[in-house]
C-alpha cells in the first residue's frame, strides 16, 4: 500500500547515521534484508493467519487436556497442518522482492549490488545482453525457489495427515 520510493527514503533517513546501540545500516545487505521483510510482512502476516485460522480449534483442545505443552503444540500440532499456507506467504513475499525495483535500486550500493540493481544498471549502459542474461538468472532463481518450496510443502503436506 506505501509506495516503494517513499518506504525506501524513509530508511534511508533513520539508518543512514547510528542511533544508540543501532550502527548505521545504509549500504549494508542486512538494511536490504530488513526493509525488504517489512515491506512484504502484510503479505505474509495475512498467509500465515489464513493458514493458521483454517485449522479447528478441537485439535488445540484435545492436545491441551492430554496435558500437552503449549510449545510442543505447535512444533506437533499446528505448523505441520499449517506449513504449506505459512510456506506459500513466504513464497509470495520471495516474489515479490524478487520484482521489487524501485526500493532496490533506492537502497543498493556498490558494495550491496543486487541482481535487481545489476540489470537496472546494464539497461541504462545500453547492454541489452548482459540485461537479458541477468533477467533469465533472476527468473531461474525465482523458479527453483519457487520448486524447492512446492516440494517442502507437499512434503509438509504428506508429513501431516
């Protein structure tokens, strides 16, 4: 819902200096990691509720009075039921970064060069090539991501029932 430009200027503005016990994180790969997590954490909140809200109470209950801990609950219980939905937000979210660009090319430095960045920056050298290259490896990452996530979800999937 917040344009991209604008979320990225706004992190911009509170990490470029150190505040406190937080160094300065402009032009670091874990500042990408995080904005790009926030950026994408209504998506995958919204999934993972989904998935999470699809599942009776009833199996919760019957684990609470066979005196069941409430950790053990959810590591048995509920995110084997739910791990293909929970899988599936963190799949949308993946995409989504993966085409995000314009709060990439924002946020990039030389030192934090990122595919995105690195065909924004063949396209404005005129290297049509080195562009399509660069697209066909980004496309292939995101389908063998997008793969290896189908086979833990049905593997997930298989797990439960």
């Amino acid at each position: 819902i917040f344009p991209a430009l604008a979320f990225g200027a706004i992190y911009i503005g509170m990490f470029a200096r150190p505040f406190g016990p937080i160094p300065a994180l402009y032009g670091t790969f874990a500042l990408l990691v995080l904005i790009c997590s926030v950026k994408t954490l209504p998506f995958t909140s919204r999934t993972g509720i989904a998935a999470l809200l699809q599942i009776d109470k009833s199996l919760e209950e019957a684990a609470r009075v066979q005196g069941i801990g409430w950790f053990r609950r959810m590591v048995r219980i509920i995110v084997p039921i739910a791990a293909g939905g929970l899988l599936s937000g963190m799949l949308l979210s993946f995409i989504s970064i993966m085409r995000e660009l314009s709060l990439i090319i924002l946020l990039v430095t030389p030192s934090t060069n990122v595919l995105a960045g690195v065909i924004y920056n063949y396209q404005n050298q005129d290297m049509p090539q080195l562009v399509g290259v660069a697209t066909v490896l980004l496309v292939a990452i995101v389908i063998a991501v997008n793969l290896v996530v189908r086979a833990l979800s049905t593997k997930a999937r298989v797990g439960a029932a």
